[in-house]
C-alpha cells in the first residue's frame, strides 16, 4: 500500500475550498442581484 502525501491532500482540499468558495459567492451575488432587480 502506497503511503498517501499529505501536503498534496491537504493542498487539493485547500483549492477545492477556495474554488467551492468562490462559486457559492458567484451564486451567491448572481441571486442578490436578480432579487434586487425584483425588488425595484
């Protein structure tokens, strides 16, 4: 059984955060907008 690197399992966790991060934030500002579009 091969040993597991951690820093590459800890540096692929870390860029899928970020990159779950900004699309949530994507999501996020693209829902705020049509609700405020709505609004007025």
């Amino acid at each position: 059984m091969k040993k597991i690197d951690q820093n590459k399992v800890y540096a692929f966790i870390g860029r899928a955060v970020v990159y779950i991060g900004l699309y949530a934030s994507a999501v996020a500002g693209t829902v705020w907008a049509f609700l405020q579009n709505s609004i007025y």
